[in-house]
C-alpha cells in the first residue's frame, strides 16, 4: 500500500466518524426533545391531578359541613320534640289534676266515677250499656 492508499483510508475513516457523530449527536438531541415532551405532559398531568385532588378535598368539606348542619338540626328538633314532650306530660298532669279536683268537689262524682270504671271494665258491653240506662 502506498501512501495514497493510507490518506484514503485516514480520510474514510475520519468521515464515518464525522458521520457517526452527527448521527449520535441528532438522536442524543432528539431523545432530549422527546424527554422534554414527555417532560411537560407529566408536569401538565400532576397540575390537572392536583386540580382534581383539591376540587375534591373541597367537596369533602363540603360534604363535612353539612353533616355538621344536618346533625345539629337532627339535634335542634330532638331538644324541641323533648321539650314538647315534656310540655304534653306537664298539661296532662295538669288535666289529671284539675280532674281529680273536679271529682273531688262534685258531690255526685262518686256516681260518675263508679260508672266510668264499670264502662271500662265491661269491654263486651253493648251500645246500651255504654250509654248508662241507668237511674
């Protein structure tokens, strides 16, 4: 081989290095775009998930507040239907009361009261029982 022959040789291989180069150069380029790519879709995917996530956590309290609303309306009409319930004992001993005063001052409330107890004892009675034919 001649020297000719060298120089050739040198100068392909120099070339297919270039080449090489450049085609390792572009691809290293282009995986860097695509990594940036990808890169931005993750970044724009995490701001959507946490959108999402505090779009929930808002609902959640949401949510959270109104339990807290319904229980203490659910513990508002309890207190009230106590109160009323009291109410109602308390005018129902009062009327008890008042009739047991009433009994006790009607002279002929002794009459009254026997026939009301003979009335609810005789549950077979017929209608003319009930209505007292009595004196």
């Amino acid at each position: 081989m001649d020297g000719q022959q060298w120089i050739w040789i040198v100068v392909a291989i120099v070339v297919v290095v270039v080449v090489v180069a450049i085609v390792l150069m572009f691809g290293r380029r282009a995986k860097e775009e695509r990594n940036r790519k990808h890169a931005a879709e993750l970044r724009e995917r995490a701001r959507a998930d946490a959108l999402g996530a505090h779009e929930r956590n808002a609902e959640a309290a949401r949510a959270q507040a109104d339990a807290h609303r319904a229980e203490s309306e659910a513990e508002r009409l309890h207190n009230e239907a106590a109160e009323k319930q009291k109410a109602s004992e308390r005018a129902n001993e009062a009327s008890q009361e008042r009739l047991r005063r009433a009994e006790e001052l009607d002279p002929d409330a002794g009459n009254r009261s026997d026939r009301r107890e003979a009335d609810r004892h005789d549950g077979d009675g017929d209608e003319e029982g009930r209505r007292g034919t009595r004196p």
